[in-house]
C-alpha cells in the first residue's frame, strides 16, 4: 500500500531541484539579451553592427524574451514554492520559443526586422543566427522544460524534505508555546506578588490608622481629665486645695469634732445616718470606732447664779 505524502510534499521543493535549469536559464538569458547590443564590439550581430543602439526589432525579438528566461531560471534558483516554480517553467518554455518563432512572426506581426548577419562569411553568418535566435531559443526549452518535469513529481526526496519542515515547524510551535506559557506564569506570577504587596501595605496603612487613633483618644482621654480637674478647681468650697500642712478639709473637721466632742458625721451633715434615741451623736474622735453610738455625758452642776 502506497504511503500517503506529508501535507507540505505537494507544496515546497527543495531548492536543489531546479537549481541547475535555474542557472542554465538565466546564463542563457542574458546572452540572448545582451548580445545585440555588445556583439559589434567582437564583430558578432546582427545588423544594423552598431553597439548599444536600440530599435523595436531588438527589444521585442530578443531583449524580452531574453529578459523572460533570465526571470525563469531566478524563480527556479530562488524559489521553493512548487506552484512558483512551475509556473517559472512555462516562463522558460514561452521566452525560448519565441527566441525560435520570433524571426517568422516579426514581418506578419509587423515587429519590425532584426536585420541579417553582418558576418560576410557564411559559416559566421549561420552561427550568428543559431546563437542569437535558433539554438538559443531551443536550449532554453529544454532547460525549461527539464525543471518542468523534475518539479511536477513528488518525489521521495520530496517526502523527506516536507517530513523535515514539518518537524521542524512543529517543535519551533511547541518552543513558541512553551515560551508563551513560561511568559504569562512571569507574568501570573508578578500579578499575584503586587497583590500581596497592595494587602501588606494596606495592613501597615490600617495598622498606623489605629495607631494614630488610638493616639487621639488618648489625648482627648488626658484633655477630658484635665477640664475635669479644673472644673474641680473652679467649684472652690468643695474641692478645696490642701493646707500647708498637707491636711485636708476632712482631717481638719475631725480635729474640731474630737475636740467639742461631736462626731464628724455632725459636722458634715450626718449622711446615711440616723440621731440615736436621745438625739445626740457619739463623738468619734481618737480611741474610739467611729459611728459607735455611746451614752451622753451626765450635765454639769450648775451653780445657783448660772440658774
């Protein structure tokens, strides 16, 4: 069972294959383009034997064709393209049978004429016609031809050399792909550390926030204590500073009390306190517990003039 081609055996060539018949061509295309105008310097043209000089004649009959191979054997040099070299090779075969035909048509077509040997010899006289015309013409078929056939089959070499590129492309579209993959994780990879970093800096942002906060409130506590202590201050009579003793308001109405022996609760206005059955407050001076209700003092004798 015969083995299919390699999609790409039908479609590229390898440049060695029309690579002789390309250079044929365009060697042989020059010549045929040149000769006309610098044969006179060797005594080899056609008339009229002046170099350089240009008449329609010469461009129709031999510089365009000439020009036409030159194309072809470049296409078949140059190209791997079968469809490119193909078509080079109908080129080919066109330019070199109108180098054959050209003569015979130019008079009917009304081209003009390419004048006649200017050798007197008549050997020269029909070697100047095959090499400018005839025998050109011919080997510019069969070199354009030759690349024809050799190009039209796929050949085994053919097969190998599609099977070679196709290797080839496929592990360049694999590198390509890997590296692709390599470059979006660099750039996954990038994404997700500006992200951490975005929440890192937003936590030591949040973190100086409570900071500064926390800062405030303290002040505003320390601001809060201290108008309390001056309303305090501005209240005078209840909040009275110490003496120079270091004494309080407090120390100073227990002296008293202890000395006229009432209690402190009565100085102070008996808070929370009720007046014990006989009305009177024990005293609660040193020695003795302090709101201890104890017996009255039996009153003095009174003399008769204090009656």
């Amino acid at each position: 069972m015969a083995k299919d081609h390699a999609p790409g055996a039908k479609r590229k060539v390898a440049r060695s294959r029309g690579a002789l018949s390309g250079v044929a061509l365009m060697v042989l295309g020059a010549w045929g383009a040149l000769i006309p105008f610098i044969g006179p310097y060797f005594n080899f043209s056609y008339t009229p034997d002046k170099a350089w000089q240009w008449d329609a004649a010469r461009g129709w009959l031999e510089v365009l064709p000439g020009a036409a191979a030159f194309l072809a054997g470049f296409l078949l040099l140059t190209s791997s393209s079968r469809t490119v070299t193909l078509v080079a090779s109908w080129i080919g075969v066109a330019a070199g049978a109108w180098f054959v035909v050209g003569l015979e048509l130019a008079n009917e077509w009304h081209i003009g004429s390419p004048g006649s040997p200017a050798n007197s010899g008549s050997g020269i006289r029909i070697l100047e016609t095959l090499a400018m015309f005839t025998l050109l013409g011919v080997a510019i078929v069969y070199f354009a031809a030759t690349a024809f056939g050799r190009l039209s089959v796929v050949s085994l070499r053919d097969q190998h050399a599609a099977e070679r590129r196709e290797e080839k492309l496929a592990r360049e579209n694999a590198e390509a792909d890997a590296e692709a993959a390599r470059a979006r994780q660099s750039r996954r990879d990038d994404d997700d550390r500006d992200l951490r970093d975005n929440r890192d800096d937003r936590g030591d942002v949040r973190d100086d926030r409570n900071d500064l906060r926390n800062d405030r409130d303290l002040r505003d506590d320390r601001g809060s204590d201290r108008d309390r202590y001056d309303d305090r201050q501005d209240q005078g009579g209840r909040h009275e500073q110490p003496a120079a003793d270091g004494r309080g308001v407090d120390d100073r109405q227990y002296d008293r009390s202890a000395t006229d022996g009432r209690s402190v609760q009565q100085d102070v206005g008996r808070q929370g306190q009720q007046p014990p059955a006989d009305g009177q407050f024990a005293p609660t001076g040193p020695g003795t517990a302090r709101g201890t209700a104890t017996a009255p003092p039996e009153p003095a004798k009174r003399h008769f003039w204090q009656r």
